[in-house]
C-alpha cells in the first residue's frame, strides 16, 4: 500500500526535503480551513499532481486509496449519525429521527475530506520518494546524524513489509490450528493475535539491524564518503515556489468568496 514505485517522473526526480515542506506547507493551510471546499480541492489537486506529475497509475493510485475512501465515508456518516441525534436550532435536513444543521454537515464532510488530502499527499510522497534518498536528504540537507538517518531508513523500509508479515503470522497460526477468518469471532480477535508476534517479529529485526550498525563501526568516524549525494537544485526551489504560489493563490481566491473559514463557529 505505502511502498516506492520506481518511475522516471518529475516528482520521483524532486528533492525529499522538498517535497516534505511542499505537503507540511500545504497541511498547514488545509488544517486551518474548517470549511470543506479547501480540503476537497487539495485532495484533488494531490490525486491529479501524483498521477499526472508522478506517473502512477490511476488504477494503482486508486486502488491504494480505496480503503481510505472506505474509511473516510464511514468517518463521515457516523459523524453525521452523532451530530443527526442533536436537537439544535437551524435545523436544514430531516431524516427519520435525524437532524442536521448546516455546522453538522460541514462539520462531517470537512473533516472526512481533510483526512483523504493528508492521506493523498502522503502517499504521493510515498510512491515518489526513494528511501535511500529521503535519508541522505535528512544527513546532507537538514544535517541529520548519519546514525539516526540510518535507524530511520531501516524503520521507513520495515513499515511496507508489516503486511507479509501479518501474513506469515496468519499462516503460522492456521497451520497449527488457529483459524483467523472463520466466523465473526475469529476475525475479531485475530489483530489481538497477531500483535505479540508483530513486536517479537519487529523486535529481533531490531536487534540484528543495530548489530549490523555496530560491527561496522556506524558513527565512528565524523568524516564519511557516500555513494550516492543529495542535492537542492534549481528545479527543486522552482517547483517550492510554484507549489506554495499556487496553492496560496487557491486559498486567497477561497477567501475572497467567502469560503475558507478559520472556525466552525463561524458557520451558521
């Protein structure tokens, strides 16, 4: 679900750290709007710049988001569902023995596309970004120590791969007779399960990668050589400039026509 996709691309060619402040920029403003036409363009704009921009496939690129599309339905109609059971003034929409104002459905909508644009843009820097090159971005541009920016790259490579182990712990099991889903009962308690060998799994991983760190003296030495260097060029500050601009541009025009709110309270 969240693993690099090798492609040559624009964005597979932008600098991590680049990228990294475009979607912290962007998270930034879209968290402040509390009215739901922000955060529904900034979800489409992310989809069509990692499809377009990124060269990933549009039914790769959906199928990924689709249990978040899942998710984000779900969270919006049970927020619906809460705030329906609400006896408030300026009720807009009748249902049953439910009523809304319109704060409520904002309320819903906003939040639920709010997480589908965060979701969006991380996974787009996910597809576009080589690990090696989001950690040798972290050493050379932000200075990080070689030691934490390898812990971090072991870490960052070990979360695509928690899924084939969940389904080496499930087969594990059934083989010595623990079904996982079979019947309401089994499907509920198997993440309880598989939790304890997950950590005992991600545990030993842990363990043989510092080993490995240690025995070839990993932050011995402050002077280091490296195979690969990262760099912020040109095309990296124009494509910064470009995104903030233009995404700045979409906020003043939502301002303009009365469509960005900084508080619900605001909503009538």
């Amino acid at each position: 679900m969240f693993a690099y996709i090798e492609q040559d691309s624009y964005l597979h060619r932008r600098n991590p750290m680049i990228k990294l402040a475009v979607i912290a920029i962007w998270t930034i403003v879209v968290c402040m709007s509390y009215f739901p036409v922000l955060p529904v363009l900034t979800f489409l704009l992310a989809f069509f710049v990692t499809w377009t921009a990124g060269k990933i496939p549009i039914g790769n690129l959906l199928r990924r988001l689709l249990i978040f599309l899942a998710v984000s339905a779900l969270f919006m109609i049970s927020m619906l569902i809460l705030r329906g059971l609400n006896d408030e003034p300026g009720i807009i929409l009748r249902l049953w023995i439910f009523r809304w104002t319109r704060k409520d459905i904002v309320h819903a909508v906003s939040l639920g596309f709010r997480i589908l644009a965060l979701v969006t843009m991380s996974m787009g820097f996910v597809l576009t970004t080589r690990p090696r090159d989001l950690v040798m971005s972290l050493i050379m541009q932000c200075r990080v120590s070689v030691v934490h920016g390898y812990a971090a790259m072991a870490t960052y490579r070990f979360l695509p791969e928690l899924q084939s182990q969940v389904d080496s712990i499930h087969l594990a099991q059934e083989i010595r007779g623990i079904p996982w889903n079979k019947g309401l009962l089994s499907r509920f308690t198997s993440p309880f399960r598989v939790l304890l060998p997950l950590l005992c799994v991600a545990a030993r991983r842990g363990e043989r990668v510092a080993c490995a760190m240690e025995s070839r003296g990993l932050g011995r030495e402050n002077a280091r050589t490296f195979y690969k260097k990262t760099s912020i060029d040109r095309a990296d500050w124009i494509f910064l400039v470009i995104a903030v601009l233009s995404y700045g541009i979409i906020a003043a025009v939502l301002i303009k026509f009365d469509l960005y709110r900084f508080s619900f309270a605001a909503i009538q």
